[in-house]
C-alpha cells in the first residue's frame, strides 16, 4: 500500500460537522456527502461573500517539475496546517483531482505523507461527482450540436468547422481524433470529432471562472461552438443548451469541504491543469475562503510559468483577486534533472548539479517578482536530500535576497511548515505585495502572447503562423481583444521544447492553433506538441490499483 494511503487510512478524521463549525459554516449551510464530506450551499456562499473579505490570499506555485510532482499540494496544505498551529486561521484552497493522472503517471492529488486532504481515496476518486457532472454538461453540448444538424440544422452550421469537442476524465490517446455518426441515416451526419480530458474542458474553466450560478449560466450561454459558412460563430445559447448545462452543474457549483489530517478546514473544487487549461481551483471556493479565514493557501498547477502566470493573469485580473505572497516550491530533486541529471540518478548527491539547477528556480523567483509579488521558497525536502546540497540551494537564493526555508511537512506534519509559516506572515503583515498582472488588457492578442514569451519563458521571439494570427484578429474583431491568454504548454520547460531543462534562452515558442474560450473569458495559445487528451504511460498506476480481500483500496497514492 503507497505511503500515502497508509497515513490517510490511519488517521482519525473528524465530523464535517465540526470541521465547518470552525470555519464558520453552520450545519443549515453544509449538504454532506457522508461524514467526511460535504457541500456549502450556495446561498450561504452569497450571504458570507456579502461581508468585506476578511483575508489575505498566499498563491503556492513551484518550479519545472518531475513528472511525479515537486509537492505544491502538499506544501500548501502543509503550510495551511502550520499557519493554523501558529494560531492564524488558515483555509486550504485545491483543486479537485483528475481520473487520468490518478490512473496514469502522477498519480492523485490530494498532498501526500502528513499533509494531505483527507478522505484521500474519496478525493482522488469520485468524491462528490462534480467532474461527472462537467463531463455530462460538456457532453450534452456535443449531443445538442450534432443532433441539430441530424435534425436539419436551421442555424447553418458548417460541420467542418465545428470547434466543440467531447470530454472524458481519463487520459486515452484513442480518443483524441475520432470519426462520429457512422453507420448510416439513423446515426447523422458522419464527422471528424475528438476527446478531450474534461479538465481541458471549458465547462471546466467556466465553471471555475464563475461568481455565481447565474454568471455560470450566462458564461455556458457565451461558449462558441462552431460556426456557420460564412463564419458566423454559433454559440451554446443558439443551440438552447446553457439552461440544460446548468442544470447539470447547480449541485456541483457549491463548494466542497473537507479536512487536513491536522483538522485544517479546505475547500477542493474545480479541477483544470495548469498545462492545457488554466489550472487553479474555482473563485467560488477561493473567493468564501477569504470572507471565512484570515489567510487562504492556494495552489496553482505545475511551474510558476504555468500555473502562476494563470492565476495572476487570468484569475486574479477575471476575478478581482490581489494575491499577498507566493511560496516557490522547490525540491533537490528537480533542480538536480534541471542541472542535467537523469532521472534514474536523481537519488545520488551531486551538489554541483543542485547549483547547476538553481538556474531554473532563480529564473523563476525572478518572474514572480514581476508580478510585485517577493517570493519565499519553500524547499521540499525528500529523505535522499543532503546537507550539502540544501546548502547549495540556500546559499544561491541568498545570494539573490530570497529567503529559502527547508521544510518537511511530508514526513512532519505542521511542524515541518511552521518556518515557513512565520515567514509568510512576516511578508503578509508587512504588506510588502505590490499585486500588477504581467501585461494590460488592451494591448492585442498576439502581443499578450509575445509579452508572456518574452517576460516569463525568456523566449527570444513566438512563431505563429498567419492563418493562426488571422484567428486572432478575428477574436479580436468579435470583441475579444481585452481577454486573458492561457498558454497550453509541456510542463518540463520554460520553453515549448520537454527535455530543454534548466533557464533556457534563445528559443522560440511554436504556436501551432489558438481557440476563443468564449464563455471562460480568455483564449487559448496551444504550442509545441502539448495535447489536450493525455495519453497513458507504458506502465500506468492503474496496473498496481487493486482492492484487498475486505474491498479496501491498494495502490492509489
Ligand atoms: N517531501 C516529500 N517526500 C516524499 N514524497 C513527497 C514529498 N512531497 C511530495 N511528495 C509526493 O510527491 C507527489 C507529488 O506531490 P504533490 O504535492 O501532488 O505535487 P504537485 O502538487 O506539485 O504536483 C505525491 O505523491 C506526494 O505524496
Ligand atoms: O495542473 C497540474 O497541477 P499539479 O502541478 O499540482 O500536478
Ligand atoms: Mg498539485
């Protein structure tokens, strides 16, 4: 059984009951969903937001990670916990876990060791259905669409210009070009159609991106779906599909609650990741957070030129948001793979490699302040960690005036966070946050591309070809042009390029096609190879997830 599962089987959770009472909620706002879990109505949600927000928000972001992940979950429930053991009163804001990694290569996302979310297994699996119910309203769309045209198609829609895609939470290559309709009249019109992981969806990003039910609806309303001959857009609202869809999304818009192994309330809810979509958790979760607690710890996807650049540009600017801090997660191991190190050797001391590596952290530590926002890092420590390549990392951050506290929350608990804690708090009561986002809203499209390149991947100049900035212009035309771009790019590097580790410069970002997220606000850039349908690894983890003979649960961590 992975460690993970160990400690969460062990631990004694406590009521949602009580959990909510200390957060503030009272039993006639929770739905639970059992004991250990449960939904905060929506209209206590509108009632608490209704105050002045009382908190400060801490964004935890992190370097170019390994593909198992540098710890940004569990170092911000770590931090979380610690922040709330020094006396603060500290919420968890996570995203929800997707199916494809949990049965892929990652595996799940709900923290690990003694920092994580528990019920663990719940949160990793189906926990209150909420991407069942994305999949189901992103699927419906798809039905309503080709169904219109089986039925005679009075919008005019062209088939071969049809934008919307199918969704499924699970990463299957198979899917990710298909043939629809076939096998004669009965089924429609045969067409080119295709999967994307659901977390790709923007029902997904939508859903995040939503205040409330009512701006949901209007958002789901907005999502172009294809267009016409002669270029009309065709939207979901055309088709009569935004009332259906949200529908299917009004239980999941509320909130879910549930607890740290410590008993630290956290909200996990919405679920996009940081490479494809805009990967932080929703503002409606967010957002009661910071009417609720004092300071609310969140995280966004992946490296800080993912996951960051999103929340700050995307979500914070949709959403008003004025982050306070941001903690840099970083680990020996991933520095070593940027000092060149392979991935079978990341085991081995090798502090040459560690100061090597510190490039891509450095780079990082310099974008974040960028955004007016001083960083700590937070380094992760792992058992096969030495002194001499701590040192190597605290010394470097030293050196650039950034202060680099080890933690080791994995394997203590709050107590392994609490330096780090005293140390946001120092930022946070000193107010030093000076929040700007990278670029205006009025600049075009195409420039807010090249902004974030240049700025944040230190890429010498974009390539994006004329039929992809002819798009532009027309988003631009359709009044389009003050949204956000979300950059859809490999994880690994700064650049578009997977193996190029370390702070690579001179490089140039690809941008092979660009979609308008109509309903979320903002618009897509897809670069390099990255898709939007992951696919399983040789040996994915499903192969060793299995029940025992009481049915209890094996592998998943
Ligand atoms: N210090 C640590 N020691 C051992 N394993 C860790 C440590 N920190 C995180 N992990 C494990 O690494 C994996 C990724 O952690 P996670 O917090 O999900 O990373 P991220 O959110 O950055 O992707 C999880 O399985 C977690 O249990
Ligand atoms: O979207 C990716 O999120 P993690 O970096 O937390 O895996
Ligand atoms: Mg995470």
């Amino acid at each position: 059984m992975s460690i993970d599962l160990e400690i969460a089987r062990a631990a004694t959770l406590r009521p949602i009951a009580e959990i909510a009472a200390k957060a503030g909620i009272p039993d006639a706002a929770l739905e639970p969903y059992g004991k250990y879990k449960a939904k905060i109505g929506l209209d206590f949600v509108a009632s608490a937001r209704a105050d002045r927000p009382r908190g400060k928000l801490v964004l935890v972001t992190g370097i170019n990670p390994t593909p198992a992940g540098e710890g940004k979950t569990t170092t911000t429930v770590g931090l979380g916990d610690a922040l709330n053991h020094i006396g603060k009163r500290a919420m968890i804001c996570l995203r929800e876990p997707s199916l494809g990694p949990c049965f892929g290569v990652k595996g799940g996302a709900a923290g690990g060791g003694h920092a994580q979310v528990v019920p663990m297994e719940d949160i990793n699996l189906h926990f209150t259905g909420d991407f069942h119910a994305i999949t189901a309203a992103n699927n419906l769309l798809a039905a309503m669409i080709d169904n219109h045209i089986y039925w005679g198609n009075a919008l005019g829609i062209d088939a071969r210009r049809i934008t919307w895609r199918r969704a499924l939470d699970m990463n299957d290559r198979a899917l990710r070009s298909v043939v629809g309709s076939l096998g004669g009249t009965a089924n429609g019109f045969p067409r080119e159609d295709g999967f994307d992981i659901v977390v790709a969806s923007e029902v997904m990003a939508a859903f995040c991106l939503a205040h409330d039910l009512a701006d949901l609806q209007r958002r789901l309303g907005r999502i172009i779906v294809a267009s016409t001959r002669d270029g009309k857009p065709v939207t979901a609202a055309d088709l009569k599909a935004d009332g259906a869809m949200a529908v299917l999304l009004r239980d999941a818009l509320a909130p879910n609650l549930v607890q740290t192994l410590a008993g630290s309330p956290a909200l996990v809810h919405g679920g996009p990741f940081a490479n494809i979509a805009h990967g932080c958790n929703s503002v409606m979760a967010t957002t009661l957070g910071l009417h609720l607690s004092d300071v609310v710890v969140t995280e966004a996807g992946f490296g800080a030129d993912l996951g960051a650049e999103k929340f700050l540009d995307i979500k914070c600017r949709l959403a008003g948001l004025s982050p306070d801090a941001c903690v840099i997660v970083a680990t020996i191991r991933a520095l070593k793979m940027h000092g060149g190190v392979a991935k079978a050797d990341l085991g081995r001391e090798d502090v040459d490699a560690v100061k090597r590596g510190v490039a891509n952290l450095a780079r990082h530590v310099e974008n974040i302040k960028k955004f007016g926002l001083p960083p700590v890092v937070a380094l992760n420590r792992f058992t096969a960690d030495t002194e001499a390549e701590i040192r190597a990392v605290q010394e470097a951050m030293a050196a650039l005036g950034t202060e680099a506290i080890l933690c080791t929350h994995w394997s203590d608990g709050a107590a392994g966070t609490v330096e780090l804690a005293h140390a946001v708090m120092r930022r946070l009561d000193a107010k030093e946050a000076a929040f700007q986002p990278l670029y205006p809203d009025a600049i075009p499209l195409a420039e807010k591309i090249g902004t974030i390149a240049r700025e944040i991947y230190r890429a010498r100049d974009v390539a994006i070809p004329d039929s992809v900035l002819a798009k532009l212009k027309r988003f631009e035309a359709m009044g389009f042009g003050a949204a956000p771009i979300c950059i859809a790019k490999t994880q690994y590097s700064f650049s578009a390029d997977p193996t190029a580790m370390g702070a690579p410069v001179d490089h140039v970002l690809p941008v092979r096609d660009v979609r308008l997220l109509a309903g979320a606000g903002f618009v897509v850039a897809i670069t390099g190879d990255v898709m939007t349908m992951p696919g399983l690894p040789r040996v994915p983890a499903a192969e060793t997830i299995r029940l025992d003979e009481q049915g209890r649960i094996e592998g998943l961590f």
